[in-house]
C-alpha cells in the first residue's frame, strides 16, 4: 500500500479562492502545497486553459462531466457540477451527462455532441 502524503497548510486567500470557484479545497492542491511553486505553476496552466474560449463554455462543463464518468471519478464529476450552476446550465440536463445515451434529456437540446 502507497503512504498517503499528508495535506499542507494552504493560505487563506488560496482556500476561499478555491472554495469559491469549486465549492471546496480539492485535496490534490493541499498535497502539492508541499511544493508551492509546483502547485502554483499547476493551477496557472490550469486557470490558463479554463480560459480558452474556442469552445462553447456549457459544452466544456458537459465534456469534463462526461469524461469524468466515463472514467470514474466520482470527485471529479461531483466537481463538475459546481461550475455548471455557477454558469447557469439546465442541471437537470448536467445531472443526466453520466448516462446521456439513454438519458430522456436529450444530449442535442443541452450542448452534449452526440455520437450515436
């Protein structure tokens, strides 16, 4: 069994940041915080992409979802959910992407690309 890297003390501005744009500190950022430089670099390439407009921002929230149970990750598609009700999307069609192939929300009304 791998030991589990104990959380770092993040500062407050960092906390509230974080608990504003996600709903809560996620606890891979309080195990980088080991590192600040590391963590810092990491949320910056992140906040960069966040910022990349060539795509619709409600069909970026519904991928990240999709893939997120696609894979898994329940804390993942979880924090999904908290920037999809801070755009506005229709959550009973955010709350359907795991399953949106058999989903009566049809994917083509709510900016999910259909495949099938």
């Amino acid at each position: 069994m791998a030991l589990r890297v104990p959380k770092a003390e993040l500062t407050t501005e960092l906390s509230e940041s974080m608990i504003l744009q996600l709903g809560a500190v996620p606890e891979p950022v309080e195990v980088m915080w080991h590192n600040p430089k590391v963590a810092e670099a990491s949320l910056e390439i992140g906040s960069k992409a966040g910022g990349w407009d060539a795509v619709d921002e409600s069909l970026k929230s519904f991928a990240h979802m999709a893939v997120a149970a696609q894979v898994g990750c329940s804390w993942c598609l979880d924090i999904g959910y908290f920037p999809a009700q801070n755009q506005n999307l229709d959550m009973a069609k955010a709350s359907q992407v795991p399953r949106w192939r058999e989903s009566e929300v049809r994917p083509g009304n709510s900016g999910i690309a259909s495949t099938a």
